[in-house]
C-alpha cells in the first residue's frame, strides 16, 4: 500500500477503502464474541493480538497490541474502546488510516498494517507463510504453500499441497477446500463448518474436524504420534 497526502480537513478516499476492505478480508479481532448464534468466537487475528510476550489477549477491552513474533515486538496498540472496533489501532499508532478514531487528513495504510496479511485474490505458486497471515479468499488459489512456525493461513477457497510445520496453523472455513494437506509434527489442521479437507496426510500432527468434513479420500498417517479428532456441534 503506498500513503498519499490527505488534505488537512478532509479524509483521505485511498485510506478509508483499504481499512474497509481490509477489514472484509478478515482484519478483525472477535475476541470471543458473538456471531450470529456461535458464542467465544475468534478470528486469525485474535491469534496475533499480545498483552505481553508470550501471552496472548482475548479481551477487547484490555490493553494489549499486535505481534508476529510470540508478543516479543509491539507493532501497534489495538484500540480497547468499545465504541470502536478491536481490530483497529488506537491512538498511540499515530497518523494511520487504521485508528479506531481517524481524523481528518489522516494517511492511507502504513508498512505495520499490510506487514502481518497476505491476502490472496488470484492463484498462488510455491510460497512460505512465516510469522503472518495468509487469507485465501472467494476465487482464490495458492498452491503448494509452506506454513511454518508463527504462519496461519485461512482458507475460504482453494489451498492444494499445502505443508503445516511445527507451529503452524491452517484454518479451512466455510466454503473452503483444502487438498493433499501434510501436517508435519506440531503443525494444526482445523476444519470449521462449511470447510472441507480431503486426503490429508497427518505426519505427527494434528487434524481437527469441527463441524467440517475430511471429504472422501482417506487420511494417511505417516508417523507415529499424528492425530485426527472429529467434533459435531
């Protein structure tokens, strides 16, 4: 995303669209709220929100910013007002498009707002997700994606050949399709409602089917010490 001036009174167009549509895209906190009838809901976001290294924040209203790093680097303070909404940056993030409460004149999106989301909107080759968030959005692809240590990637479209490494994390949500999945040792599969995962192979890590379905081809354990639990609501 590239800043441009705003005038002093008046706010700037570039900046509103991408907070909007960032938000669209999932930039959001939910800390366990409400959505529709599921209660202590979350979002990939919630995972990246810190009160101190190491712990994280499921509190709107407590203090606590963003990291991609186990909470060992503040990026940003999120905005604790409930007026407001969570996922945005409170004050102390300066002149940003992202605040919770902008004035006029204030920037477009910053280096801190795109650093943690890679959204993904056309198809995707071989690539790593490492201490970020990929979102593979309606019409999407990405193929063959590495998802190391600190790594999320949500989908809600198509994900093929992807490899969870230890600390990684894929989220297949509704009206998602994820294929030939490897979970290696540590690494996390979860499949919400809606959310389809077939012919994973679990290599001592961990497929949680919750409300989701494992589609037709077998799961293939590779190595001792994988799991695959089944949860219906």
């Amino acid at each position: 995303m590239t800043p441009t001036t705003g005038r002093s009174r008046k706010y700037d167009f570039i900046g509103v669209v991408e907070h909007e549509i960032s938000e669209v895209l999932g930039r959001f906190l939910l800390v366990a709220g409400t959505i529709g009838n599921m209660s202590n809901s979350y979002g990939p976001l919630d995972l990246f929100h810190y009160s101190s290294p190491g712990v994280r924040d499921f509190v709107g209203t407590q203090a606590g910013y963003f990291s991609i790093n186990g909470g060992n680097t503040n990026l940003d303070n999120f905005n604790t007002n409930q007026n407001g909404d969570f996922g945005d940056w409170a004050v102390t993030a300066g002149n940003d498009a992202f605040l919770a409460f902008s004035n006029p004149g204030s920037a477009s999106g910053t280096a801190v707002d795109s650093r943690g989301f890679d959204f993904i909107v056309s198809g995707v080759g071989d690539h790593t997700v490492l201490m970020g968030s990929e979102f593979v959005v309606s019409g999407g692809m990405a193929d063959f994606t590495t998802i190391d240590s600190g790594g999320v990637q949500v989908v809600s479209a198509n994900a093929y050949s992807a490899t969870v490494n230890g600390g990684g994390v894929q989220l297949v949500a509704s009206g998602g399709t994820a294929s030939s999945t490897t979970v290696e040792y540590r690494g996390y599969e979860y499949v919400g409602s809606g959310g389809t995962a077939s012919a994973t192979t679990i290599d001592g890590g961990v497929e949680v089917a919750n409300g989701g379905s494992t589609g037709s081809a077998p799961i293939a354990f590779t190595s001792s010490g994988g799991t695959f639990s089944s949860m219906h609501r």
